[in-house]
C-alpha cells in the first residue's frame, strides 16, 4: 500500500490542529523518563486538547522508551480515559515499530497520513530510517513528489526527525536526506509549512523561506545549543495550529507555564 493511499476528509475549509509528540511511555504507567513520568505528562495534553475542540490530532512519533507492546498499549488506554473524542493520526518516530501502531488503531486512532479539507492537506511523513538517525526512503520521495505535483491544494507537511540541525546532540540524529526533502516541498511551492518533533524543544527555521518549526516534546525537553545530552523538566508542551487556504497560525503552549 502506498504510504498516502488512505486519505481523511474532513467537510470544512479550516482545520484547527493540535501536535502532539515524544511521549516516550514504558509498559508501567509509573515509568519514568528522566525522572519524569511519561504517562501522567501524556494524560495531562489530553486533557487539555479536549478543551479545544480540534478537528484533530496528530502524534508526532516516539511513543514508546522500553520498545514494549504494553506501552503503545498504554498510549491508547490513556486516551480512551480522556475526554479528547477528536481522531487522532499518527507518524512514526526513531523508536517506534509500524506494526505495533497499527496494532492499537481504533476508532480513533486512524491510519490515515493524508488529511484533506476544502482546498487544503496535511502530510504525514515517514522519517523512520534503519538507525535512530532519520532517512526518507527514495519510493517514499518519490510519492511525495508525484502527490505534491498533481494537488491544487495548500498543504502542511509533518515528519518526526529535524531536517535542519539545531546546534545540539540530537544533530547526531538529524534527518540525514533532510535537504533533498526540503528542495523537494519548497520545489512544489504547495507548502505552507514543515512541522517535526524528535528534539524535545521548540525550534523556529526556515529554509528557503520555507517555516521549519519544532514542537516540544510531552515528556522532557533537551536543553538548546548544547553538544552535550541535557535535560530539562518544562513540563509538556503541545502545538496548536489553525490552516485554511489564506492562512497559517500556530503556536506553542506549555501547559506549566
């Protein structure tokens, strides 16, 4: 099946958007991810995107530390807890198995990696390469590109690994064919914006104009501008985002802010 063969279809011309990532849950939901519990940090961004009356939401990849069933599990236990009812997509992260996602899709929690309104999309990309580091197959550029060159739409794009390094650790881990899928989405002139997780900070880029955002992580956020690995208790993040076709508006809440 081709990665964007299924696609969602949403009857309106705005999507209001949360993006969600890097909850990095165990098997026991008193796990803890330096020191911070993971599933207690996830609970909490339900709670608070079900105040917000989304037409969805997005899981930005590495749901799981311990590599468990049980923790994506987990993932699905939390939400069907929560009062959150929108559908929620997902894309893999450096720690994730395909398999093991699909294993807890639900009613809400869907498959999809297309998402179309009234003249706009949302890509969900897969970055997941061989190793932690992040690589986006050749068939799968190949797809984008083939996708990107017949739509008329307005599209948003999302990925978990950054394309553009950061002047930290995690560049150790960068999307390593960042630059190709970068020409490839400013080359289309469809795309609105790039959005991504995996560095467990806020980050705002651009490449050729082209907006590259970071979204903070639910679990713990890893200190900026730094060569070492260092963490920081922030509390969870969330992005929000508000798309139609004449305009583009986000941003960052932290919810212990």
């Amino acid at each position: 099946m081709a990665w964007f063969e299924q696609i969602y279809t949403f009857d309106t011309r705005h999507l209001k958007l949360a993006h969600f990532t890097d909850c990095h849950l165990f098997a026991n939901r008193e796990g803890e991810y330096f020191s911070v519990n993971t599933a207690s940090n996830l609970t909490a961004i339900f709670d608070f995107l079900a105040t917000q009356q989304l037409d969805a939401a997005i899981f930005g990849g590495d749901i799981t530390q311990d590599h468990t069933q049980e923790s994506y599990q987990l993932f699905a236990e939390l939400l069907e807890q929560s009062d959150l009812t929108c559908p929620v997509f997902w894309l893999p992260g450096n720690h994730d198995e395909l398999s093991e996602y699909m294993a807890i899709e639900n009613t809400q929690i869907l498959p999809h990696k297309k998402l179309v309104a009234d003249g706009i999309e949302v890509l969900l990309l897969n970055s997941k390469g061989d190793t932690p580091a992040g690589w986006c197959t050749q068939s799968h550029l190949e797809e984008l590109n083939a996708h990107l060159h017949e739509t008329e739409n307005h599209v948003l794009a999302l990925c978990h690994h950054h394309p553009m390094p950061i002047n930290g650790y995690l560049d150790k881990h960068i999307l390593e064919n960042g630059p190709q899928l970068l020409n490839a989405l400013v080359e289309s002139e469809k795309i609105k914006a790039l959005i991504h997780g995996h560095v467990h900070n806020d980050y705002s880029q651009s490449f050729r104009e082209l907006p590259v955002l970071a979204t903070p992580a639910t679990s713990i956020q890893f200190s900026k501008a730094t060569p070492n690995w260092q963490q920081q208790n922030l509390g969870p993040a969330v992005r929000l985002i508000d798309f139609s076709r004449s305009a583009f508006k986000t941003e960052v809440i932290w919810l212990n802010a």
